[in-house]
C-alpha cells in the first residue's frame, strides 16, 4: 500500500510549531521553562495539534533538532569536501567536530533544550549514535588507528551543548577562538592516538 501524503494544513501546521518552538527556546533564558501551551499559542494552533504530531515536548524538541540538523547531515553523507565521503580522514574529522560545534554555537537555545529535555542520558540520543558511529568510522579510516570508539565519545565531548554555553556565555570565549581550540584539541589527540 502507497505511504499517504500528509494534509497541506498538517504540513504547515508543522512548520509553524517548528518555527514557533524554535523562536521561543532562542528567546529563552531558560528553555525548560517553554511549554507546550507556550508553542502552542505562538504558532496559534491548538495544543492537541502539538500532542498529535510530536507526542510531549521532549518528541517536539528532537523533531525541531532533527529538521535544523539535516542540511549538515547530508552534507556529510552526500556532500564534497570537508564533510562529505571522499574526504581524507585527517581532514574529515576535525571539519566534522568544526561542523558540529558551528551547529551548537548557531542553535545554542535548541541544543540545550535537548539535553535538558530529561530524557535521561545524552548518550542514548539518536543523534548523538549518529555522529558517534560517524566520527568512528572516520577515525578508524586512519593510518594506525585501530579504535576510534572511545575517542569518538572523547572528541564529542568537547562539543557538548552545556559547555559550549558555559565557555561562550559564561567564560566569554569568542566563537572563532573556540574554534581555532578545538581544531588544535583534535590535532593533538588525533596525533597521540596515532
């Protein structure tokens, strides 16, 4: 049987929740305090409609990250250099930590929104299994590199959302500086492991 095609209104619908969480959790201090009723009346739907097609907050904020996240995940699958395959691992890897970095810097609100979410572990996130098994697998493209499992986790560690706030807004490095850290930080590693 043909998959459906959703309804043109169930389609904008969704757009306009998107937009409107999105919008909400960049304006917030504190996105755990934004509420379902919150992006509900921002994006004037009823919040039946957010339940229906997001199932709590937590299924909202990982559909919104997932829809932000896609242009890079398919530069990565699909793309040219640096992200893409074909790359040279010692250049895929560090452009791809740069890549998601530059996401978390760029969607601080939404990031911290999602691991804030209580959804337990970081760890468990599909997201998260994604870039996990794709730095891997480019590290373990490396000459000598027998394991990149652990490193992989080590590596992402350093692009995780609480302390890209913390060492952006709290301890006021710029973004290029961080940047410029972490690409040194991923030389470095990549160099002793090898």
């Amino acid at each position: 049987m043909p998959e459906r095609k959703p309804r043109a209104d169930a389609v904008r619908n969704r757009e306009a929740v998107l937009a409107a969480a999105d919008r909400l959790f960049a304006r917030s201090d504190h996105p755990e305090h934004v509420s379902m009723a919150d992006i509900a009346a921002e994006a004037g739907v009823g919040k039946g409609t957010l339940f229906r097609g997001f199932g709590d907050r937590t299924g909202l904020i990982h559909a919104l990250f997932e829809a932000r996240l896609e242009p890079i995940r398919r530069a990565v699958t699909d793309g040219p250099r640096p992200l893409g395959p074909g790359t040279p691992p010692g250049e895929r890897a560090p452009a791809l930590l740069d890549a998601l970095l530059c996401f978390k810097l760029d969607h601080q609100h939404l990031s911290l929104a999602l691991e804030e979410a209580g959804t337990g572990s970081p760890y468990s996130a599909g997201h998260y299994g994604w870039w996990h098994a794709t730095l891997r697998d480019v590290l373990t493209e490396l000459p000598g590199f027998d394991d990149g499992d652990f490193t992989a986790h080590a590596l992402l560690a350093a692009v995780r959302a609480d302390l890209v706030e913390y060492l952006t807004d709290r301890r006021g490095t710029p973004r290029e500086r961080l940047r410029a850290e972490l690409a040194a930080f991923t030389a470095r590693v990549l160099d002793v492991a090898r």
